[in-house]
C-alpha cells in the first residue's frame, strides 16, 4: 500500500515539474489570466464546462472566481453550466446531452465572455459543441486536457495540454492551473501584482 501511495505521489509531482519546465504553458497560463481580467474590466461573465470529475473542477474554480480565493472583494461573474439539474435534465431528454453545455452558451454567452472547457481527453462530444457554441458567440475558450488534445487542439484560443495520460493526474494538474489563474486574475483586479 505504501509503494503506491509514493508512486502516486511520484506521479504527481513529475507532472507539475514537466509543467514547471514548459516555458509555453507558463506563457500561456499568464496570457489567460489577462483573457479574464480584461473580461471582467468590460463586465463580462466567464463560463465554465466539464463532465463527471472535470466538472467538479469547473465547479471549483467558478466558485474561487464568484466567492472569493484570497481576498475578501467583490464577487466575479463565474458560473459553472451544470449546476442548474433541471436545465441539464430537461435539455438532455428533449435534445441530447451532446447539447447541454452549447445551448447554455447560445443564451449566456456573450462576446469577449471567456469559456473555460474540462475535458481530459480533449474529445467530450458536449464539450467540443460548447466550445463550438462559444466560437459562434466570439467568446475566448481556454481549453484543459491531457497529453494530446484530443479534438480539442485548434479549436481552443489556449489549450493547456497537461503532460499526462493518466485521468487523475490530469485534473489534478487542471485545479492547480486553475488556482493559479484564480490569484492572479483577483490580484490584479483587486490586489497587488508581484
């Protein structure tokens, strides 16, 4: 039990230091940061969607966003898409699941809004139409999923790749992308900068 409990976290730690080590993806992670500040300096909303644990991810980030992270400040327009059940319930019995996250989009979303899309292996049929649903509504879509991108690769403004094909180790790297993205995005709108 022990050796697996070091594997893991072995495991873990490897992926966050090949990430430490991508020059792109911390470039990336600051251009998103700015995506969303300036988002929010015109008064817009960002939208969050993902499956099973990705959408536990979402859900996460969106309420660091619209609660607060570090600082006691005003709430943020964050919104996870799944949390309305009887939306959920209803769009996917009278259309399909495929359609939940973009018909939400077609009537939340806004241009210059910011969509952030979980989806591990990058080829979530209901997440490849939201990020489609916000492309028609000239949103930005950052994009989190493993290793290759899946069908996800070109049609995301950013793609954060995480350098892994194993499930957890991919969303653990996408809530610590995340929590970076949250301190940055309230310290630059009502902190201070490092």
């Amino acid at each position: 039990m022990k050796n697996l409990i070091i594997k893991r976290i072995s495991e873990g730690l490897e992926v966050r230091k090949r990430i430490l080590e991508n020059v792109e993806m911390i470039e990336q992670v600051e251009k998103v940061c700015l995506y969303i500040i300036n988002c929010y300096k015109k008064d817009g909303k960002v939208l969050f969607c993902g499956n099973g644990g990705s959408a536990a991810d979402a859900q996460h980030i969106a309420g660091e966003l619209s609660g607060r992270f570090y600082l006691d400040r005003p709430a943020l327009f964050a919104e996870a898409l799944h949390v309305n059940t009887s939306y959920m319930t209803a769009v996917a019995n009278d259309y399909s699941f495929e359609e939940v996250y973009a018909r939400a989009i077609r009537g939340q979303g806004r241009p210059g809004d910011v969509l952030l899309a979980f989806s591990t292996s990058g080829n979530s049929p209901n997440i490849l139409k939201a990020i489609e649903a916000a492309k028609e509504k000239q949103m930005i879509v950052v994009g989190f999923s493993g290793l290759n991108g899946g069908k996800m690769n070109n049609n995301c403004d950013v793609l954060f790749k995480v350098p892994s094909d194993d499930t957890p180790r991919i969303q653990e790297a996408h809530i610590m992308i995340g929590h970076i993205i949250c301190e940055l995005v309230e310290a630059a709108l009502f902190g201070n900068e490092e």
